[in-house]
C-alpha cells in the first residue's frame, strides 16, 4: 500500500502509538505539545521553552531527545 505520508510523519505516528517516542523535530514537538499551551506558543517559542526547562535536549541538526528523567519545569 503507498501512502502520501512522509517516512517520518509515519514513523512519527508509529513511535506515539507504541508510546515509544523519545525524539523530536521542532515540528514535531509543536504539533504534540502546542495544545498543551493553549496554541499561544508558536514552534520556536516552544522549542526554547522545551529546552529551557529541560524537557529535551539537542541531539543533532533538528533534532532533540527526550528527557526520560523531566518532571516540570517553569520558564
């Protein structure tokens, strides 16, 4: 079966399913975590936030782990 999604937008959906997911793009993070904010963040505003407080950390060239240990933060 051919899908219109990306690999990663299915890897993406996979990882949340099997409630695995330990890596995000920034457009990932915004897309899970913006509602948790009211929408009043936008995707660079939360990915400061998120790394600020330790909620992830930068692995690579967008993209960030998962802190496994994280239990709230304010910023």
């Amino acid at each position: 079966m051919t899908s219109f999604y990306t690999a990663e937008a299915q890897e993406h959906a996979q990882q949340l399913m099997d409630n695995t997911l330990k890596y995000y793009s920034k457009r990932s993070l915004f897309m899970e975590q913006a509602p948790s904010f009211n929408f009043e963040l936008n995707a660079d505003q939360l990915l400061a936030k998120a790394l600020k407080v330790g909620f992830i950390k930068k692995v690579g060239e967008d993209k960030y782990e998962l802190n496994e240990d994280y239990s709230g933060g304010k910023a």
